[in-house]
C-alpha cells in the first residue's frame, strides 16, 4: 500500500455533482491511499499503524513530537489509486501495479476500519468515483507511506 500523508488544519472531500461535502475533518491528517496488486490485510493494519503513530504535530517546544492519537486528531482517508501510475514507458500512465477494483476497494475498508480501530475518528470519500479533495496543508508537512519500505 501507498499513502501520501498529509498533516492538516482541515480537509474535506466532495463527490463530483454534489453540494454538500461527503467527508470532513478538523485537525489531523489527510491519507492519500492506493492499494497494489500485491497488498494484503497486513499490510492495511501495519500501514494504519504507522499512521496514527507518526509524530507529526508539534509538542509545547514547537518539534514534531506528538501523534495523530495525542492530539485528538481525525482522519480523512480517500482513495487514490494513481499512487500507482508507472511513468516510465512513455507519456500515459501505466496502473498495472494498482490493486483490482475489488480487491481495493476491500483493502481499502480494512484501512479505515483499522484506524478507527486505533482511536482515531475518520471520515471516508466514496471509492472509484471522481471526488475534489480540498486540503489545507498544516506547515506543510507531507510524508509518502509505503508498505514494502515500513
């Protein structure tokens, strides 16, 4: 799996043709999430994890020294599955490498479940429809997740 985390003052997510946000967050971070031909439930709970646990709010002395958990943040998990476009052979994307329909769409629930099994409230996009994602970047601080790497 491949999130792009993003550390932020707010966010939403409307799906395309809608007024009304589908999902919206105060503080926390907003997760980016694609999920690869080769993913499984393991890596969803370890990636979940890693997220919540990542110190990347600011303790009293101004360091990034505080989790999603400690700050009473939320989470705002879309699903994104250009994380992974190949951009090598040419000018158009290849999406080889991203997970089924199915099977994202499967893997994708367990990561939110999981996160929200962590304590974390979360709030979702609809998956495999056009959303428009509205992010105000606190700082800005943005990490890139990946389960082979972690």
């Amino acid at each position: 799996m491949r999130a792009v985390v993003q550390r932020v003052s707010r966010a939403s997510v409307r799906v395309a043709g809608e007024a009304d946000a589908h999902g919206t967050i105060g503080r926390g971070v907003c997760v980016l999430l694609g999920v690869g031909v080769n993913d499984a439930d393991a890596d969803a709970d370890k990636l979940a994890n890693k997220v919540v646990n990542l110190r990347i709010f600011d303790d009293d002395e101004g360091k990034m020294n505080r989790s999603l958990l400690d700050v009473g943040g939320a989470a705002l998990i879309v699903s994104q599955f250009t994380l992974y476009g190949d951009c090598r052979g040419g000018r158009r994307p290849s999406f080889i490498g991203a997970a089924r329909s199915d099977e994202g769409a499967r893997l994708y629930e367990r990561f939110v479940r999981s996160v929200a099994a962590l304590g974390v409230s979360t709030a979702t996009g609809v998956f495999q429809t056009h959303m428009l994602v509205s992010i105000d970047n606190d700082g800005p601080v943005t990490l890139i997740l990946d389960t082979k790497e972690l």
